[in-house]
C-alpha cells in the first residue's frame, strides 16, 4: 500500500538490530515522523522514521533537510513499514530517537520481509478503521489472510474429539472468536493457556458461521469484525 513513489541513489546498509528487538508489531499504528526531502522520503535508499522531535532533529541535521518540499511527514509505523516493503527503491529503515541519542536503529528490507504479510495486514486493518477503505473491500482482503485464533479445530477422522475456540462477548447479543495477526499477539492473551492454531480468515469465517463471528485484533483500535450478521444471538 505505501505512501509515496520515488527513486534515489541507494547506499549499503547492515541491520544493527532485529524487529522482534524493537518490538515492532506491538508499535504498528504508533504515530511516528518521516523524513521527506523533495517531496519523497526516499532519502539514500532508505526510509528516516523518527520516534521523538529529539529524533527528527537529529535525522534532519546528518541528512541536511533543506529546501522546498523537505521537512516532516506524520504517518503511523506500520505504514511507514508498508512503503519500505512495497515500493522500490527501499533498502533500509533508519529509526531515530528511539534509543535516545545513543544510536539509531538500522532494518535492512531483507530482514524486515518477514514482517511483510503481517504489516500488509496491519494496513488494511488500520485502513477500514479510520474510514480511508470500505469495509467490504477491506474484509474481501481479510478473508484471503491468515490469521491465529486461542482454540482448535476438529481434525478429521477422530471421533469424540473436543475442540473449540476462546471468543468475546459482544454488544449484539453473540459471541465472536478472537483472532489475532500474529501467534506472540495471541499468546498475550492467552489466559487460559489453549493451543494457538493459525487457520485462513474466509475458511475460519466459515466453519463458524451460524454461531460465531470473528473478531481480528480485538483489543488495538483497528480490530475488525465478521460475520456478525450470521452469528447466534442469545434468546
């Protein structure tokens, strides 16, 4: 999905650290400044986030911002991920202030990727949240997504055997299963210590279709409801 399309002279650059390190899922739709010089953040092959005003300071003056169209962009995290895993010309992501001054964070594409499927669901989530996606289009999306859910399903040919699903209670009267973009996302709030099972949104939406809806990430501010209109109401 990205955010902007431009080309400039790439540098070499080495990762310093890891995603998980920085936590990266966990700060998706933190709002966050990039740097843009000429319209593009597209700066030496890479993409300036800045986490703090200290930070944007400190890539403004080593990246020498001047100039019509140079200054900051507000974006949040995830899609600021999106642009460097989407668009060409993306060798890195520089991240400033979030260590203070004493070092900034370096991300190569190649050990960002990993993160590509969850970030492009992210998007989408955060998208239809906000209004900028219809949530038709936006749950059409989801249905091809996989995604983890605090359960099991029944596997076939055993009898007598038990499955389930941990679900939340909703307004309307029904129920709908939690399910979350990632395993550690999951495991967060998993209580009840019940197997994390991945399974595809469209065939998860189906097999409880009748009973349940889903409910994707629905404790962050982008989650995102299905099937509710097919789900058992009480009474």
């Amino acid at each position: 999905m990205g955010i902007f399309r431009h080309d400039r002279p790439r540098k070499r650059y080495v990762s310093n650290t890891t995603p998980e390190q920085l936590d990266l899922f966990e700060q998706l739709d933190r709002t966050v400044v990039l740097c843009v010089e000429g319209g593009s953040p597209l700066i030496d092959g890479a993409l300036h986030m800045c986490i703090t005003q200290a930070g944007y300071e400190k890539a403004a003056a080593a990246l020498e911002l001047s100039g019509e169209g140079s200054g900051p962009y507000q974006a949040v995290l995830g899609m600021g991920l999106d642009t460097v895993l989407q668009q060409k010309g993306y060798e890195a992501l520089v991240v400033y202030g979030l260590a203070g001054d004493r070092i900034d964070f370096i991300l190569t594409r190649e050990d960002l990727e990993p993160m590509k499927d969850v970030v492009d669901s992210f998007c989408i989530l955060y998208a239809a949240a906000r209004g900028a996606m219809p949530q038709e289009r936006a749950q059409a999306l989801m249905r091809k997504k996989t995604i983890w859910f605090l359960g099991e399903l029944p596997k076939a040919g055993k009898k007598g055997e038990q499955f389930g699903f941990a679900t939340i209670e909703r307004e309307g009267g029904y129920e709908a299963v939690r399910c979350f973009l990632t395993p550690e996302s999951a495991g967060r709030y998993n209580d009840r210590r019940l197997p994390v099972t991945p399974a595809r949104v469209g065939d998860l939406e189906t097999f409880v279709s009748g009973l349940f809806a889903l409910i994707i990430e629905p404790h962050r501010n982008y989650w995102m409801e299905l099937g509710a209109e097919n789900a058992k109401r009480r009474g």
